[in-house]
C-alpha cells in the first residue's frame, strides 16, 4: 500500500518545483565581478609564475599553476554558470558530477595505461629478452 | 493531495500513474538539455586532453613546446576570452532588465573579443604552419592542433550563434524564446571559457615548464 502513496508524494513535490519558476539564476553584477577579479588573480599568478620563472622548482611550479587552474574552473562554475545546488531540482549539478567522474576515469585512466605500455614496450627493452 | 488521502483510507483502488499531465511551458526542459549537452562536450574534450596527456611529451626529433609557444601571445588571447566572458555577463544583466538596445551593444562588445582572440589563435597557428612545425610533424603537434583547433572552433561556432542572436534580437526583440537563446549561449560561452583555463594551464604553461 505504501507505493502509491510515496509516488503520489512524489509527483506532487516536482509539481511544487516546477511551478516554482524555471529554476536558473542570472546572477547579478556584484557575483560576475567578483568571478571576473578572482579569474584575474586566478590566470595572473600561474602566467606570472612561468614566465618569470620565480620558483626554482619545476615541479613545484607545476603542482602550483594546476591548483590554480583547479581552483578558477571552479570560480568560473560559481560565478559564470552559476551552479548551485538548487537549479533544475538539482539535475544540473548531478549531470555535472557524473561529467566529473567521467573525466577524471578517462584522464588518470588513459595517462596511467598509456605510460606504462610506453615503459614496458620500448623496443630496447624487448630486444633484451630476445637474447 | 486528495488521491493520497483517498489512498490511505483504503477506499479507492491505488493510481499507479500521474492521473492530471502537467503542464509543460514551452522550452521549459531546454536549459537542462543544453547543460547536459555542454556536458557531453566536455567529454569530448576530457578525450582530447588526454590524447594530448599522452602523445604531449613525442616530439619525434621535432621542436618541443618551448620553442614553439609565445606566453605573452598566450597570456593575451586568454585575457580576451576573459574580458569576453565579462562581457557577455553585462549582456545577461541587461537582458533580464529588458534592455534591448544595451543587450545588443554588450552581445557586439562580447563578439569583438571572441574575434580578437580567434585572430590571435589564426596569427598564431599560421606562424607555427609557416615555421614547419605542422600537424604533421609530429604526435605532440598533431594532438595540440587537434585540441586547440577544436576549441578554436568552438568559438568560430559560438560567435555565428551570437551574431544570429543579434539579429534575431535586433528584430523581435527580447521575448521568451530569444531570451532562453541568449542563456543557452551564455552557458556555452562560459563553458569555452572554463575549457580554455584547462588550455592554457596544462598545454601552454605546463608545455613551457616541460
């Protein structure tokens, strides 16, 4: 008996929603300029760090302008495309999840594979243990 | 709410299906469309990355990227993707004040800067054909081309879209349907920008750290 009575509950809770207006925020000027500053800082610094070759370190330097990277994407996501939780009853931000956790497969996926085929298959090394 | 009261007192059969449709507005599904379709296209370019991840470093006695890339050229292309970004941000806030004319003038200002960053990359890919270093010439140039061009050709795409926005605006002016045509290219606009950040992060600076 309980079935009905959730889907029934269901349908009604989108309905709420749905009425509610189409669920996409516009931002306001205040939200795009403090994207736009952050943005700036954002792609300044790692250009900064790159060109001016101000870390000894390379890796560091690497490690560095790929967290700021990260960090942008994100501020362009808030400020831009204003995702939150809220827009589209939340299917927005779960498309966008699952988005992530694809690419984060294909990307660490396809460097892990590709690299060891690379180290293992050097034609050096296969003519080592033909002898 | 009645069905549900009715239901639990036992009194009528359970409905297992929605008994009223409910009404759709037009085009009220098309923002979550488009957002799932930018979301395939990131896939598409999450695969270009990762080609560019694994054939970036084979250079096949070729020039490597320090040889090739310009920072500052680079530095200044992602400046006005940016200030374009910004741009088409001021458009939105017109829009939803209703106001045609500074929609359009804001939509030009966002054009011109999209235009002035594929320049840059045209300037750019015609100078690297002209040394040589062609898609051809090696794994590490065939898959910055393939990366980059498609993003470069995203823009192309999105600058077509904004111009027939502007005539579309132009002549019908700021009515439902235009306006839910300027969010979807607002979003896909945004989106360039993010896949960009991922550019000239991991292709240009850390090509040149390399």
């Amino acid at each position: 008996m309980s079935a009905p009575i959730t889907h029934h509950e269901g349908a009604h809770h989108e309905d709420a929603h749905h009425h509610a207006g189409g669920g996409h925020s516009h931002g306001s000027l205040k939200s795009y300029l403090i994207g736009f500053l952050l943005s700036v800082v954002l792609t300044a610094i790692p250009f900064w760090l790159v060109m001016g070759d101000v870390l000894d370190s390379r890796q560091l330097t690497g490690f560095i302008i790929v967290g700021f990277a990260a960090v942008q994407i994100v501020v362009h996501i808030i400020f831009f495309l204003h995702m939150d939780t809220r827009s589209e009853q939340g299917w927005t931000m779960m498309a966008l999840i699952f988005t992530i956790i694809v690419v984060v497969i294909a990307l660490s996926g396809s460097l892990w594979v590709m690299y060891h085929l690379n180290a293992n298959t050097m034609p050096f090394h296969d003519m080592q243990q033909m002898r | 709410m009645s069905a549900t009261t009715r239901t639990m007192d036992g009194a009528e059969a359970p409905v297992f299906y929605l008994t009223e449709d409910h009404h759709h507005e037009e085009g009220s599904g098309t923002l979550l469309g488009f957002w799932l379709y930018l979301m395939s296209d990131c896939l598409i370019f999450a695969c270009l990355f990762a080609i560019y991840g694994v054939l970036g470093t084979s250079y096949a006695a070729g020039p490597a990227p320090k040889d090739l890339f310009d920072l500052p050229l680079v530095a200044v292309n992602t400046a006005m993707l940016l200030f374009s970004s910004i741009t088409y941000g001021f458009a939105m806030l017109e829009m939803v004040k209703s106001n045609g004319r500074a929609t359009l003038v804001w939509l030009g200002i966002t054009g011109l800067f999209g235009l002035a960053f594929l320049g840059i990359e045209l300037y750019e890919f015609h100078h690297l054909i002209h040394i040589g270093a062609t898609p051809q010439r090696s794994a590490f140039l065939s898959s910055f081309f393939t990366l980059v061009g498609t993003h470069g050709l995203h823009v192309t795409f999105g600058i077509i879209w904004l111009v027939t926005l502007m005539v579309q605006v132009g002549r019908f002016g700021l009515i439902e349907a235009n306006k839910r045509r300027l969010m979807c290219l607002s979003m896909f606009w945004h989106f360039l920008d993010v896949i960009w950040i991922g550019v000239f992060t991991f292709v240009y600076l850390l090509g040149v750290l390399r």
